[in-house]
C-alpha cells in the first residue's frame, strides 16, 4: 500500500498529535506519549497493526461494547500520515466484519482473524478501502455471541520466520476449524495454533491455556503470551508456547503439576490482553528482544526482559507505561512500527465490556532520546539481490524479513549466495535467516532441496542456528534427516535437544522412538516434556517394556508418564505388565494410576465452553464409554485390591472412587475386617462410606466395640455410621461413649456422633462425661451437650469455674453459642445465670446482651456490668483502641458507665483504624527508605519478616520463600498487595495444611517432610510440630496463607512504604529452592 497523497479526510475525524492531548499517559524518561483519535473519531479499538510501510490499522469492535454481540458491526479504520508530515487521515478500510481481534499484514493483503472467520483484505486501487474482500475460513471457533462477549476466541496473529501464520486462541476452543486446503484440527480450550497465510496447513502448537489473547515472537520465532487465571485471584503468567506444549489448564492445573510444563513466571494479578516483542533497532538495547504486554485490568504495559533458560527462559518484569488517572487507561493491544520508532496502543478508555456508551482512544508512544545510533539504509524491494543478501545483516527484524521474502522470488538466482551464508562465519541472525529463505525458496523452486546444508547445519557452533536447522527439518517432515535428529537429543543446549525432539515427533518414523526413550532421563523439564510427547505422536511402544526394565529410576518415571493417559492398547499392555512384574511397589502403584486415566473414553469434544471459572472442577464430558482397552484397566485394579504390598492395595482402593466396580464391594468389606494394614482398612471404610454401603454396617459397628482394635479404626467406624445412618444405633454409640474403658480419642468421636441424636441415651451419655475426671472429655461433653439440650446453660456456667482452663474456653464458647442461637425466653435465663457468678471472660455476651430485645435480659447485662466495672475496665479500654466496639454497643456503655469517670473514654470519637487501602494508597504514592525497611525486615522483635524468609540464602528461616529477585519479578502494586492480602494468592509450594489428631487438637501449618510413620507441620510462627500417622484424623489444605494476615496493622505508614522498599530493591534472581 502506498504512502498517503492526497485523500480526503472522512468528516470530522482529524486530531494532531498534541502531546497535550496525551490522557492517561506515563512512560519512561525519553519516550514521548501522543493521542492519536479519542471518540468520536475511535471507538472501542481492539486491534492495531500496521503495513510494510507504517500505515496503521486498528479494529474497531462495538460488537462487544454496546453490541449486539451476534451482528457483524465491526470495522477497520486506516490512518496513513503524509511523507511531509502533517495530520493523519483515517479511511474506513473495511466495515460489517465479525469481532476483529487479530490483523497481520503479508505481501501486500492484510489478514484478519474476525472469528469464527478468517478473512483476507486488499485495496488494489490506494484509496485507502479494501476493494478486494475473501473469506479464507468460517470455522475459527464458535458462532459470534453465542457465550455472550467474543472473548476467548481466535485473536491475535504474527507471521513467523517459517512463514507460518500463529494465532492465539482463547479456552472457548476449536471445536473443528477447517483450513482452505481442508486440512482440520480440534483443539478443547485455549492455546496457540498455526496456518499458512491463505488459511492451509492447519497444526495445533500448544494447549492448556485460558485466554491469551496475542503471541508475541521473538526474532528467532520463540513464542510468548499472557495468560490470566479468573479461578484464583486473576493471576497473570507468562507462557513460552513450544510445540506440543501443554499447560495444564483447566482440569490439572495446579493439581497434576507433572502433566503440564510450568510457565515462564507469575506476576500478579491482572487481565492479561495483546502484546508484541520488540525486534527493531530504533530503541534503547534494554528494550530490544523484550516482550510487551497489556494489563487491562491493571491499567498498564509492562516490560517483560526475557532471558534464555534452559529449553525456556527466564523474565523479569517492569512498568512500561501507566495511567496518570485521567481517563480509564485500558489498554487492549499494541504494536510497533516498522521503522521501530513508535508504539501503538489500543485503549479501551472503560472497564467492562457491553456497555452502551461510546470509549476508546488511540495512542502512539515514540522513543526521542539519544541512546541509539542510526541504523543502516534499508533496501527496498526493487534494488537487486546483492542489496537483500546485505539487508539479512540489519539490525531491524522488519528489513531482514522484508529482504528473506524478496530473496525467495528471486528463484535459482538466490540460491547459491543464501547457502554461501549459511556455509560462512556471518552472524547468527544472517544464518537463520538463511535456512529460513532456503526454506521459502522450496515452495518457489520445485527440485530445490537445501536439506542436506541443514543437516551440516546441525554441527554448526552457534546453538541458535542449530535450533533453527531442527526446525526446518521438522516443519518439513525430513525422514532422511533422522539419525541426525536422534543425534541432537544429545545436544549440549537444552533448546536443541527440545526441537529435536520436536521434529522426530513429527516426522513421525517409529524407529526414532528408540532415541528418544532413551533420552527420557533428561534434566530439562521443557525437553523432557516434548520428548514424552514425540513418543506419543509416533505411538512406538516396543522401546518401553525393555526400558522399565533396564532403566534408571528418573528415565522409568518418565516411560510411565509418557504412557500414561495414552488411549492406545500397546500403551495399556505395557502398563499392566508393568504393574505385574515391576519389584518397586511404587512403581506398581504408578502404573496402575497411569492405567486408571484410561479406564473409558469421554465423548470427544464437538464445541461448549467450560465458562469463566473451570479450574479445580471437574470434566463436561465424564469418561463413561468403554473402549479396547478398558476390561484390561478393570481387571488390573481388581488385582491390585490382592496385591501383597499395602501401597498397591491402597491405590487399588483410591481407584475404585473413580472407577467403580461393583463386583469388587464384598471384598472390599471383607478388608475392613482383615486386612492387615490399617492405612487399607481405613481406606476402605472411607470408600464404602462415600458410596453408602449399609452391608458394612455390622463391620463397622464390631470393629467400634473392638477393644482390641487401633483408636483410628474404631473412630473411622463410628464416623461412617454416623455418615450412613446413625439414628438405629444409639445405644451402640452411647454404650461406647460411657464406657470406662474406651480410650479418650474413642469418647470424643462417639460424643460427636451422639450429638446429631439428641435421643434421650445420646443426651445421658454426654452428662455422664460432664464430671468426667479427664478434662479433655468434659470440654468435648461441653460442646456436645450444647447441641442436645435446650436449657443447658445451668449444667454448663458451673464449668467456668473447672480447674482446668480448656473446659472453661469450652464452657465460655458454649454458652456464646447459645446466648446467639437460644430463643428469648432462653436467652434470658443464659444472661441470669451469668449474672449469678459475673465472670470477666463472659464480657462478649453481656455487651451483646447490651443489644437483646426483652427488656429484663438488657438490664439484668447492664447491672452486672456495673458490678464488674473495675475488673472491665482495661478489656473496654483495649476494645475502644482496636475501635472493636460498634455504635449501638458504645452508646449503650456510655448509659451505663456514665458515673463512673474511669469509662470516661467512651465520650470520645472512636480512633481512626487505619484500612489496608490507607496502606496501599501511601505506599503507591511515597518511595520508602531501603535501609529503614531492611532493619524492619530483619528485626526479630518487631515486624519481623527474616522469621519466616530468607534473602538469597541470608537468614535460618525456612518457611515462606527467598525473597531475592523479588523486586524484578513483580512491580510495586503486587509487592503492596502480597503483603497486605498474603491469602489471595498461595504459591503452590507454600500451601498450608490443617491436620485434626484423634485427641481433636488442630495443628495449621506447611508439610515440612512426610512418611509413612508421620509428619512434621511448621507453623506460621515457626514452630515444628511432629505427628503420627495413626494421631492424624483429619488433613486438608487450608486457603490461608503462612504469612499471617494483618501485618500492616503492627506498621506506621512509613513503616509500610519502608518495607515495600526494601522488597522492591531485591533485583537479584532467587536460587532454586531445595526439596
């Protein structure tokens, strides 16, 4: 498309680039910031990009604001600038398409993913509309509105070096896109996926992704987005997409850790929108090769620095550009120049989407400092080969494409200087982008086959150009090329190794899964994982019996693992006679795991959606249809409920929750009586219960009368009665809560279980123990009897004066419980009995008696109040500073203490408590002293923090996680949220657990080590509590945090911004942390 002439402007939509006009605008020092448009002249932009020549296109999407969702309305403006400067003009390119979230401009067309369309535009004429208009495809997701917005859908597009065109998809899926060459691909949820730019040569690159909505490529092709997570907390992530990649969402994210690769990091909440990574030259180095992205939710771009680790990288984050408040700065998506200068960005200037009111701004942000040197000339697409070959060494990523595609229509002219570059010493960007033109150069010349120079290629010293030759010959499909492949699984980089294992997978030779089996030990995660997936595309399973038999223990996990969920009976047959034979009970066990993933087959996937929140639930389409395989799963769990090691029995059992087998209940019941290992016999019961099984009933009741048997088994008894049906075995249950014999864990569970009765051997029972010379059981009979009797509030105040301080928090608890559940009448007689014996530890019911509706309970409070005035005094006072005290109470007290000068406290205004956004606010808007905040940190007696964290290994704490690297890995706001709201979002290796011994103490704490025999907790406060096995009733995971909650309260706002500081100047990376 040329330059713009001479156009007319389309009325009243021309603005200057005023950088007055720049709303809600904040960039780094030497960047300029100017507002193109602002409505009316924009609406709701939801895509930019621009054309060889830096004109700009920008989809305009009203569909999804004031709608309707389901009709095409959207459009794409033009703006084009003169070659003398002056004012933009904005042309309507093109109007009625569907939600326009993806442009990419090619060889002279532009290409818009609208989906579920695909569609090519052209203006042949440059008059600034598309006269040329083709739908390459209609089945790029679901049909427009039908789950309300377009989001989640096909969006943004950036062409490849490979020639590919890579489109991010949302997790409203794929249910079956059809390619202009008919070739079709099905993919559930989000992901990246490829095509050729006229829609051919459909390939799923990766899965398990939410919503990322753009893929930003780096110069040598290396995939990233973005990615949110609305199930637990907006969480935003990094991902590096590598082929066959699977990211977990949203079934196993977060609870099968070993079944998706991890991302590239976490960074805070946010609403992850379009990006792009910056390959020009036009700007400061820092920012070259970085990756950009949109934070819709947050109001912001940031920086992403990506650096190479391993297979996959590292980054590390900072703000970009931010909002100044004026104006909802919403930005959507962004992209850059040609010439590298300039940024735009898309705001959607509102929160929300289908909102009837017309937003949205333009923005471009221009670097006008002084710290790069001027680029070389650029050549253009007339000048003669020798110019292109040279433009394969610019620094800008814009000219050596520009140059790689000119190059490929030179035909056999091209060819002998492109493989002299490949053959030579250039640098590393020549070289690829040779193979890259060698491979362009295939499609133009019929008997061209530059293979063979990739294959030497392989040997190359430069570790990039060997990933690229890997590439070139996966993509297409080099047989001959294998050997060399296997060959580079033992390549000394990571990311080699990775794409080797790539290209096997889809060249597709079964006799290449001898290699990679044998690879399977490697200490990358990301090559091991694209490994495992080779041998599955390949679907060679000979290599694997052999394997499990000779090979380490890593490269064993690894076979099952690739096994593992594989619907192929060679898979399965490996697996069962795995489980058979293999010595390690471990290894039974995980074959049989791995088997248990295959027992049927879900219906397949043919479109839905799984909605905003998926995560933690449970599959739509359940596996209910048996297959070739499935007699061989069923008969494998069946033995393994016979097995002779325990673990395996167990796992047997724990399969049976998912696949039910009737045939297997009776000798299920008959473990329960005689197995002997208890862990199996508890589990059995625990399996049983859940199904309801009343012909266990009489097992379960002799082994709860059992004097004989362990105390966890005879309270997993009297639980799964009670869980059934309860009701005909009181006498049973009140036998063996009265019994002298029966050991303390035993009572309390019985006591529990009697108190869902209220029969009248239940009520007994309890008032038995009431006296009982043991004072764990009275507090137990205390909570019991409560929930059985009406009026117990006279059996119960006398327990306020037990010697013994748990049964007088029991008593005390106890009688706040029925104060707040009891009727009036019985209130009363609860407030009366207090007043008989005041006690000071029963003030929370006499203010809330303050506050009761029958007049006599209010001033029977008020007179004992009165009466105790002295002994109160202090616990008011501390209720009033921490502004504990609501109006109606405070207003009440001043009545009752208004003679008495020691209360005269409570004429005052209550003190100003200060909210965690007063936090937030003070620590957003002042920079804290680094130094003050690192004694603070430091400070034992105070804050606090080194109890519980480490700095780059500084300190003895080994709770929470070394916060070294902390400050490069996530921005100010996320620093302020994590420590004012530390529960909102628990890093997985750092979950809590809550554990219920059989004594009914609750321990809350992270699982430091765990055997068979016990486990050791470590409490917030950092203490380390062991417990046995067979003392453990009950364990889940807790949703706190093991930073407590309320740390601010101990801080003066500077206090605040201090530690933010020093959290904030943590650069550094942060070691691996030790298992």
């Amino acid at each position: 498309m040329s330059s713009l002439r001479s156009w007319s402007v389309l009325s009243g939509g021309l603005l200057l680039l005023l950088a007055t006009r720049s709303l809600a605008q904040q960039a780094p020092t030497g960047f300029k910031v100017d507002l193109v448009y602002e409505v009316p002249d924009i609406e709701h932009p939801s895509a930019v990009t621009c054309d060889s020549e830096g004109n700009l296109f920008v989809g305009e999407d009203p569909m999804d604001m004031r709608g309707p969702s389901t009709e095409p309305i959207d459009r794409i403006v033009l703006i084009r600038w003169g070659e003398s400067g002056g004012p933009p003009v904005k042309t309507v390119f093109c109007e009625d398409l569907s939600a326009v979230f993806g442009m990419v401009w090619h060889q002279g067309a532009l290409y818009v993913m609208n989906a579920p369309y695909y569609t090519m535009l052209k203006d042949t004429d440059g008059d600034g509309i598309a006269d040329v208009r083709k739908r390459l495809a209609d089945s790029f997701g679901h049909a427009p509105g039908l789950f309300g917005l377009n989001n989640h859908v096909p969006t943004g597009m950036r062409l490849g070096l490979d020639g590919f065109v890579y489109v991010a998809l949302g997790d409203k899926g794929l249910p079956k896109a059809v390619g202009a060459d008919g070739s079709t691909i099905t993919l559930e949820g989000g992901g990246v996926f490829r095509m050729r730019p006229d829609a051919s040569q459909l390939e799923v690159v990766s899965s398990g992704i939410r919503n990322n909505m753009d893929v930003a490529l780096d110069r040598f092709d290396n995939i990233f987005a973005f990615d949110n997570d609305d199930d637990f907390g907006w969480w935003t992530r990094i991902i590096h997409h590598v082929p066959t990649g699977y990211y977990g969402y949203p079934y196993d994210y977060r609870s099968h850790r070993h079944l998706y690769l991890p991302s590239v990091g976490e960074f805070g909440t946010g609403t992850a929108c379009g990006g792009a990574c910056y390959r020009e030259a036009a700007w400061p180095a820092k920012y070259q090769g970085s990756a950009f992205f949109c934070d819709w939710g947050e109001s912001k771009i940031e920086h992403y620095t990506l650096t190479r680790k391993g297979a996959s990288f590292d980054a590390q984050v900072e703000d970009f550009m931010l909002g100044d408040g004026s104006g909802e700065f919403r930005p959507i998506d962004l992209c850059f120049s040609p010439d590298g200068k300039h940024m735009y960005v898309a705001d959607w200037n509102q929160t929300g989407g289908g909102k009837p009111g017309k937003v949205g701004r333009l923005f471009r942000v221009t670097y006008v400092g002084d710290e790069v040197p001027l680029e070389p000339p650029r050549a253009k697409d007339d000048d003669p080969l020798e110019a292109q070959i040279r433009s394969l060494s610019h620094p800008a990523h814009h000219e050596r494409m520009r140059a790689q595609l000119r190059l490929a229509t030179f035909g056999k002219a091209a060819v002998g200087p492109v493989s002299q570059l490949l053959n030579s010493d250039a640098r590393t960007l020549v070289k690829v982008h040779a193979i890259w033109t060698q491979d362009a150069l295939m499609d133009e010349l019929e008997s061209y086959d530059p293979t063979p120079e990739w294959i030497t290629a392989l040997r190359d010293p430069d570790a990039e150009v060997r990933r690229q030759a890997v590439r070139a010959l996966g993509i297409r499909r080099v047989k001959a090329a294998n050997s060399e492949l296997a060959h580079a699984l033992r390549d000394p980089d990571a990311a080699v190794r990775m794409q080797a294992a790539v290209a096997l997978g889809r060249i597709g030779q079964a006799s290449s899964a001898n290699g990679l089996y044998d690879a399977l030990g490697e200490q990358d995660v990301v090559a091991r994982f694209t490994m495992i997936q080779a041998i599955r595309a390949i679907g060679n399973w000979q290599p694997a019996l052999p394997g499990l038999r000779t090979a380490d223990r890593n490269t064993r996990t690894s076979i099952i693992q690739t096994l593992e969920g594989t619907f192929d009976s060679g898979a399965v047959d490996v697996l069962n006679q795995w489980f058979h034979e293999a010595d390690e009970p471990t290894e039974r066990v995980a074959a049989l795991q791995a088997l248990v993933k295959v027992h049927r087959k879900a219906d397949p996937y043919t479109g839905g959606w799984w909605g905003g929140k998926a995560a933690g639930g449970k599959p739509a389409r359940p596996q209910e249809h048996p297959w070739a395989a499935t007699d061989v799963v069923l008969k494998s769990i069946e033995a393994g409920l016979q097995q002779d090691q325990p673990q395996v029995r167990l796992a047997a059992l724990e399969a049976l929750r998912e696949v039910p087998i009737p045939e297997t209940l009776p000798h299920v019941r008959r473990m329960i009586d005689d197995d002997p290992d208890q862990d199996v016999r508890l589990e059995a019961i625990q399996l049983l219960t859940g199904l309801k099984d009343t012909k266990m009933l009489p097992s379960l009741l002799h082994l709860a009368i059992d004097n004989s048997a362990s105390n966890p088994l005879r309270q997993a008894a009297i639980r799964a009665v009670v869980a059934i049906d309860a009701e005909p075995y009181g006498k049973q249950l009140a036998k063996i809560a009265a019994a002298e014999e029966s050991p303390i864990p035993l009572v309390v569970v019985a006591l529990d279980a009697l108190a869902t009765l209220r029969s009248e051997e239940a009520k007994a029972a309890i008032v038995k123990r009431l006296s009982d010379r043991r004072a764990p059981l009275r507090a137990k009979a205390i909570e019991a009897y409560v929930q059985v009797q009406d009026d117990a509030s006279v059996r119960i105040i006398p327990k306020l004066q037990d010697p013994d301080m748990s049964v007088q928090r029991a008593a005390l608890s106890a009688l706040s419980v029925l104060f707040d559940t009891a009727t009036s009448e019985n209130r009363f007689e609860v407030i009366k009995a207090l007043a008989a014996a005041p006690d000071q530890r029963a003030l929370p019911i006499y203010l809330d008696a303050l506050l009761d509706k029958n007049e006599d309970t209010r001033g029977i409070s008020r007179s004992t109040l009165v009466a105790m005035g002295d002994s109160i005094s202090s616990d008011i006072r501390s209720l009033h500073d921490r502004n504990e005290l609501t109006t109606p109470i405070r207003q009440e007290l001043v009545k009752v203490f208004s003679a008495d000068d020691q209360f005269a406290f409570l004429q005052e205004d209550s003190p100003a408590k200060l909210e965690p956004t007063a936090y937030a606010q003070y620590a957003t808007d002042h920079r804290g002293n680094r130094q003050r905040g690192q004694k603070l940190f430091a400070d034992t007696e105070g804050i606090g923090c080194i109890k519980c964290h480490v700095v780059g290994g500084a300190g003895t704490a080994n709770i929470g996680p070394d916060l070294l690297g902390v400050g490069a890995k996530y921005p100010r706001r996320e620093l302020i949220r994590a420590v004012l709201e530390p529960s909102n979002r628990i890093l997985i290796d750092f979950e809590m657990v809550i554990v219920v011994t059989t004594s009914g103490a609750i321990h809350q704490g992270m699982i430091r080590s765990q055997t068979s025999e016990r486990i050791e907790l470590v409490t917030p406060e950092g203490k380390v509590i062991p417990i046995r096995s067979d003392e453990i009733e009950l364990k889940k995971k807790s949703n706190l945090s093991p930073m407590p909650n309320g740390l601010a309260s101990g801080m003066t706002l500077q206090n605040f911004a201090d530690i933010i500081a020093y959290l904030e100047s943590l650069k550094q990376p942060s070691p691996p942390r030790s298992k």
